[in-house]
C-alpha cells in the first residue's frame, strides 16, 4: 500500500505545484479564455439582447460591461464584485444560495444541470482576481 501512496502523493504535489505556479506566473484563469466562453455557451440562449431576463444580457460583447459593477435587478447586491466572490450575485445565483442575500427567481441555469464545480470555483477565481476584462 506504501508503495502505491508515495507516487501519487508526489503526483499529487506536483499537480498542485503546478496548478499554484502557473496561477502566480499569470496563467490563471482569464475572462476571454476561460469565463467569457462558458457564460456564453451556458448562459447567452436565455440571456440575450434588450428583453434578456433581469435585463442580463450575456453575449459575448456586453457580458462583462453587464456583469461587473453592475447592481443586481433582483438582489441589493452587485451582479459581479471585483474581488469579492461572496459578495457577487452572481456566485450566489450560480450556487442556488440567491434566495439567502434577498434575491428571488431560481438558480442559474434553470431547466438544466448546475455548472460543476470547476467551472464555478472558476468563476470564484476570476472574480477573486479581480473580476479583469483580459
């Protein structure tokens, strides 16, 4: 049993360091790689153009000019805060915890299965990171 926990402890550390010194050196996640394109292909069939439910437009060219700094239409709080992901709208929709910070409707997106969890702690990061337009 020892014989197969060491690598994959080792394997395991590596992956991590990686994942860690990639992040550091810039190559974490980015809004145009990485958040743009999965709101797009999850979010932008409901959410599009001037009759967009909660006036959310997500298409490619206004979905971070209508996220970021944007106050929420169903909740007090900002849709996106840059740098705080608990105290985005967003996060709180996405998670099905909406309800609990004064909003109302369903968790994003509805009639279909909920981001998993990499694509939202994604979002977490970027959103941690500052929420950047890159």
């Amino acid at each position: 049993m020892k014989a197969f926990v060491t690598p994959c402890l080792a394997l395991a550390a590596g992956v991590l360091s990686a994942t860690l010194s990639g992040t550091c050196r810039g190559e974490g996640v980015s809004f145009a790689r990485n958040i743009r394109p999965m709101l797009v292909q999850n979010c932008a069939a409901c959410h599009q153009g001037a009759n967009a439910p909660a006036g959310l437009d997500l298409l490619p060219k206004v979905v971070h000019s209508n996220l970021v700094g944007v106050r929420s239409t169903q909740s007090s709080m900002l849709r996106v805060a840059p740098s705080a992901p608990e105290q985005s709208y967003l996060m709180r929709k996405l998670q099905g915890a909406h309800l609990e910070a004064g909003g109302q409707g369903v968790a994003m997106p509805p009639g279909a299965p909920p981001l998993d969890p990499a694509q939202i702690g994604a979002i977490r990061q970027w959103i941690a990171g500052g929420a950047l337009n890159d």
